[in-house]
C-alpha cells in the first residue's frame, strides 16, 4: 500500500506546534533565519520554481511563475495568503491553521522575502473564529521572538503580518474577490485583466497565494528543490495533502506524493464499509465532475485527472458508495453554488437558481417530462460566459452523474398520466 | 419594530461606542487603507451587540469616512453579519455534501423538531437562531455544525440533546452571545410542508436570491423600506455621490498602469 508521508503533517496530533517553544525545538523558523542571513530574495524564488511547486489552492499554477509576474519596477507589493478555505470537502487549510500555524506563518515570511514585499494579509475564513485567534497569538510570539516587526534578525529587511478575518461568503476564496473584501468591500470578483499581479490589492501589484502553498516553501528551503522536485509525476511535483471525506472509514487530511493512484488514497483512508461498492469519486472538490470505478489505477495528479475530464483542484477527495442518492447529491451541489453565487453575472445567478428548483422536483419525485433535457441545456449555456470560475463550477458534477446515473434521475420524473392537470 | 421611543440598546450605543473606539482605531491602524477596517469593526460590534446594529453602521461610516448606504451594502454581502438581533445561541448545523451523506439530513430534521422553528428562524424565546449552513470545512467529522462560531462534531441525536439542554440551563460550555434587544417575531420565514414535516432541508420560501446574505433570517429589502418607512432616508444620502467617485478610482488605477504608472491625477 501507498505510503502517508509527514511533511506539512509532521507532528500535527503528537506535538503542541501551536506553541513557538515547540515549533522552534522542531526546526522551526531555521529556514526563515537562514533565508535572511544567507540567501537573496531571488534564491529563494529560484528555488521555489526549481522545485516545481504548484498552487494548491486550486488551479495548480507554478508559483515560481506567479511570483515572475510581478513587474520589476515597482517597489510596493504584496502577498496575500489565502485560507478561506470553503470548497466543499476540503479541510487541510483549516487544519494547518489551527495544528500549524507557525508552520503557516513561516512560509508567508519566506514568500513576502521571495518576493520582497514588506506587509503581507492572511484572508482567514469567517467560520474559523478559533483559528484566526491562533492565527493572531502566532504572530504576535514570532513578533517578541522578533521574527517579523522591522529589522529582523538585524537585517534590512521589515515585515508585517496581518489577519484578517472573514464574515462568511465562499466567492471570497476567488482571489480577487478576496481583494475586494480585504479592502472592506462585498466581495464581489473584479474583472481580469488587471490580474493581481499588475493590479491587487489598493492597487499595487500583488501575489495571491494558497495556504498549503506557501507552508511547503519550508520543508522546500529546508531539503532543497531537488528534493520536492523528485517524488510526484512528470509534470505534477511533490507532495499534496489531500481531503479525503464521504464513505470511507477513516476519512481525514492525507500527505501523499502526487500520482499515488485513486485506489490507493480510498485504502489510505480506510476504504469503504463493510459490504459496500464504489459508485463515484469527486477528486477536486465541489466543482469537480466525478471519475469512476475505472479511473481507479489513474495517478492522482493534475494531468491524470484532467485527462479524466476532472481536475485535482484543491484536494477535496469525496468517496461515494452505492448507497448515494446522486439526484440529492446534485441538488446539494448546485444549491451551494447557486446560494454562494455572487449575483454579478445573469447566467451564473439566474442559471444555478433555476437549475437547483428543476432539481428539488426531482428529489422529491415531481420532476416533468423535459427536465433532464432543461438541466443539461441550462448548464451547457451558463457555463463559459461568467465573470469568474464559479458559474462554471456548476455543470461538471451534475454533468457527469446525470449522464453515468441517469436512471437515478429518470425515476424521478412524473409519468404522463400522474402529471396534475 | 420601528416604533417609537428609542431602545435600551439605542441609549446605550453612544457609551458603547466610546469604549470601543480605542480598539476601533487600533483595527484601522492594521492596514494601509481606512476601509479594509470594516469588517474586523462589524465584528467587533457584533460581538458586543449580538449584531451589526444600524447605529453602529453608522459610527463605522463616520470612523472610515463612508456613507452609511455603503457600509449596509457591504454588510449585508456577508452572511456572518447579523443586521437584526438574533437568538443567544446561533446554531449553524452543516448540510453540506459529505455531512449530508453521512446523516445530516435526519440530524437537521431532529434539530427541526426539537426547536420548532427551520432554516433561518429564531425560537420565540428568543435563545436559539437555526441555520443551515455550508462546507464548514470539517468533512472528516461529519456530521458537524457551529454554535456561536465554535465547532461541534459528530453530531448525534443524543448529544443534541445533551447540547440544548445544557444551553436552557445555562451550563453549555460556549458562552451564548451578546443580546441587547430581543429578536423580533418577524424572523420567521413561512415554510412550506415538506420542511414543517422536517424532511427537507432547504425551508426557507420566499427568502430574496440570489445574494440571500444578511445572515439568519435576512430580509435586506424588509429591512431597507422599514427605514424609509420610518423616515430615515438619511441613511442613504450621498451614494450617488459616493458611486461616481468610486468608480473614477478604480479607472485610475487601470489608466495609470497603461499610461506606464504616472500616479493618477485628482
Ligand atoms: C469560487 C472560487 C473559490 C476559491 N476558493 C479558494 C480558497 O478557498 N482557497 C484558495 O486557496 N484558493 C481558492 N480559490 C483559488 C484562488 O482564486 C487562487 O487561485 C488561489 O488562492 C491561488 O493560490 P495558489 O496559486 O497558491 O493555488 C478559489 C477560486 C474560485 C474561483
Ligand atoms: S460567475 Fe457567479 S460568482 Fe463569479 S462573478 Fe459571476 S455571478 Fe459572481
Ligand atoms: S460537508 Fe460538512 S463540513 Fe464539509
């Protein structure tokens, strides 16, 4: 079986790493010491594109590249690291928060030092009340350690850290709706271009960034990029931790190296009950469409998953069983997206509205002759033509158990002659 | 609701705020633009109030140099805000997918039943708001829920009991939230029947979409047209004003960045 690796992980459950004493006997904040006394701002951009590190926030860019982006002649940046974390069955940035978080701190000093920004924002989801005070006290035991503040480790280099807690909203995890709502507006997404990078926040040029992202910029400065760069898949390096939830035995955050097999995350997570068969598996979260029994040998990875006309996304990794009501599954699906819909965009609002009703008739056994073919016209016009990914994210769940479930769907339909008059 | 005489809590709003008013200038001293400050004020507010009260949307106008119109606004985005009183207990039960296949929908039902209200509504007692909320982030403890913002896992209809128990008794380990002026009886949202016979979990009819924020029980333009009801358009002025210049401000950004960043001219 696949092996569960430690890296992010390590120590989460054994030890209290929330407290400074401990994080610091662990090695902690060695490597953000080493960066300010040994290394340039670009060695550790170096070694962070080196290493093949891809955002784990969702879309999977190289966050070498990211950085790349920002133009070189302005002096005012900022990084923003985002943990508001929502996507529906992802829950390892909420861990990191709570178990990790000098863990978490640390790698946005090294991501503010790569890219030589002097005060950089935590988005910290609303619901995570209890982590944004963790959140808070880390940053003011790293602030009397005298690990962030102004002249850190008697360098040149000044650095602020600030959290900043959410109300609520999902959309606030698309970054630049992240942006609007850290300069105290509804979080709306801004149209790209200007992507962050030229225009984010107040403006300036600015790097968003992903939780896991920036915590694995330690273990990489710490073992080398050689190192992260030699586990994983050709294209997809390194470590993830993955979400796993739904009809497992013991579901949980898993660190693994990227293209570990389908199969071998459901064993990792204990399998599915006694007595049961595998009917699905979203890989990637909420948005995701499901891959089946035979995509089980595929490696996990962004290309295998694609390929599989999915994605990895962030990580999400829901197991169903075949005891899943995939009608209600759907509906349960479409109404988040419909409920977290900013309301910007007509397809987007009205669509997942219209599309969550048509759904609830079938849940309750009142579909009409004509809503299977309603629900697959409204999704393929809706998706494609929203301001941002969410209105997209509509379709692909529902898409791909409406076609490998249909009679799930189909049963629930009214016959001709119980049709009310 | 919008009847005359000013409440306790309006009379001790000016006290209120000026106790808070250090801590407020400390959040707005956190960032580089006085705005980014409205969030962390209205959850301060909230934490004092029990909710994001129209005098303090107010004082947080004044404090950030906003109008009042753009503060409500931006509240009313967040469904973590508040903007009437809710119960002392706010009970967020989880129904998203993973909880929701794992057993949510019985345990909502049971809490349904239990507290004799649905989806978005406040006991007439004026303890308990229910709602039914998404991904909490949590799936590996499904089922799951928040009460006041802290969590609850592996919800079982034995430690639901055990939980609204100890929160009527007053022993239940988080404490409840502030509540300086008793939820009104117009929380109630009408249900229809598959919820009251607690089978369904999306009860709340007639809820305005698709931005159904606000938080338990929002009814944004309800609340909107009481104000004008009442004569207070006041709370509206300058946001045209407000409008125009706002979006100058941001094709200035853009402007300048194409014009080879030449700072924008006022
Ligand atoms: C609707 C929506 C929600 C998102 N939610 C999150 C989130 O909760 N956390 C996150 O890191 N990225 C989220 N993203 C992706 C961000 O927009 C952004 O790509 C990411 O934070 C970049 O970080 P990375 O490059 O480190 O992955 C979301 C995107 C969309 C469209
Ligand atoms: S696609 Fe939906 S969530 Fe995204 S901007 Fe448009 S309306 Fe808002
Ligand atoms: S579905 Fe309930 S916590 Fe994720």
């Amino acid at each position: 079986m696949a092996q569960v690796t430690k890296v992010l992980t390590a120590g989460i459950g054994e030890a209290n790493l929330r407290d400074i004493g401990v994080y610091r006997e662990r090695g902690g904040y060695k490597q953000w010491q080493r960066a300010i006394r040994e290394l340039q701002p670009a060695d550790v951009l170096d070694l962070c594109d080196k290493s093949g590190l891809r955002g784990r926030g969702g879309a999977g860019f190289p966050t070498g590249r990211k950085w790349q982006f920002l133009p070189k002649d302005k002096a005012l940046r900022y990084l923003v690291c985002n943990c508001d974390e929502a996507e529906p069955g992802t829950f390892k940035d909420h861990m990191l928060l709570e178990e990790a978080p000098h863990l978490v701190l640390e790698g946005i000093l090294l991501g503010s030092y790569a890219i030589a920004c002097h005060h950089a924002y935590i988005y910290i989801r609303g619901e995570f009340k209890r982590g944004y005070e963790i959140f808070c006290a880390a940053i003011e035991e790293a602030r009397a350690a005298g690990y962030l503040g102004k002249n850190v480790f008697g360098s040149e280099f000044d650095i602020e850290v600030t959290a900043h807690r959410g109300a609520g909203a999902y959309i606030c995890g698309e970054e630049t709706a992240l942006l609007n709502s850290l300069e105290g507006k509804r979080g709306e997404p801004r149209l790209k271009p200007p992507f962050p990078a030229v225009a984010g926040l107040y403006g300036a040029p600015t790097v968003v960034n992903n939780v896991e992202t920036l915590a694995y910029l330690v273990p990489i400065l710490e073992k080398g990029a050689q190192w992260f760069a030699a586990v994983g898949t050709e294209r997809s390096k390194g470590y993830k931790i993955i979400s796993i939830s739904g009809h497992v035995q013991k579901p949980g955050n898993y660190e693994v190296p990227l293209g570990t097999t389908v199969r071998e995350l459901i064993d990792i997570a204990g399998g599915l009950r006694p007595g049961r068969t595998l009917a699905a598996v979203q890989p990637g979260g909420g948005s995701s469409a499901c891959i089946f029994e035979e995509h089980l040998d595929l490696p996990y990875d962004y290309e295998n998953m694609a390929k599989a006309g999915s994605m990895l996304g962030s990580g999400a990794f829901v197991v169903f069983d075949d005891t899943t009501d995939f009608v209600k599954a759907a509906h349960n699906l479409v109404r988040f997206f419909a409920h977290e819909s900013c309301g910007q965009c007509t397809p987007c609002r009205e669509g997942g509205h219209w599309m969550e009703r048509v759904l609830e008739r079938l849940v309750h056994n009142r579909g009409v002759p004509g809503d299977l073919e309603m629900l697959d016209r409204v999704s393929a016009t809706i998706t494609g033509i929203n301001l941002c990914p969410l209105g997209d994210s509509i379709e692909p769940f529902l898409k791909s158990v409406l076609r490998r479930f249909h009679d799930q769907f189909a049963e629930r339909i009214l016959r001709e002659e119980t049709l009310p008059a | 609701m919008t009847g005359s005489g000013t409440s306790e809590r309006e009379q001790n709003f000016p006290a209120l705020l000026e106790r808070l008013r250090p801590e407020c200038e400390q959040l707005v001293a956190r960032y580089e633009r006085k705005r980014s400050a409205l969030l962390p004020i209205c959850h301060l507010f909230q934490l004092h109030e029990g909710f994001v009260s129209k005098e303090a949307m107010r004082a947080a106008a004044s404090m950030l140099d906003l109008t009042p119109a753009e503060v409500e606004g931006t509240v009313s985005f967040y469904t973590l805000f508040f903007r009437r009183p809710v119960g002392k207990y706010v009970l967020q039960v989880c129904r998203g997918l993973a909880c929701s296949i794992n057993g949510a929908e019985d345990l909502m039902a049971y809490f349904r039943e239990k507290l004799g209200v649905g989806h978005l509504q406040t006991t007439a007692d004026g303890t308990f708001s229910y709602e039914e909320v998404e991904c909490l982030a949590a799936c590996d403890r499904a089922t799951c829920m928040q009460v006041n913002l802290e969590f609850v896992y592996d919800l079982t209809p034995q430690k639901i009991d055990e939980m609204l128990a100890a929160m009527r008794a007053g022993t239940y380990a988080t404490s409840p939230m502030a509540q300086t002026e008793a939820p009104a009886a117009t929380w109630s949202v009408p249900q229809d029947d598959q919820v009251a016979t607690g089978r369904k979990s999306s009860g709340a009819l007639g809820q305005p979409s698709p931005n159904n924020a606000g938080g338990v029980g929002d009814e944004s333009g309800i609340i909107m047209l009481d104000r004008i009801l009442a004569g207070d358009v006041g709370f509206y002025e300058r946001t045209s004003e407000r409008a125009v210049r706002d979006s100058r401000a941001v094709t200035e950004v853009v402007e300048a960045e194409k014009n080879g960043g030449n700072g924008a001219s006022h």
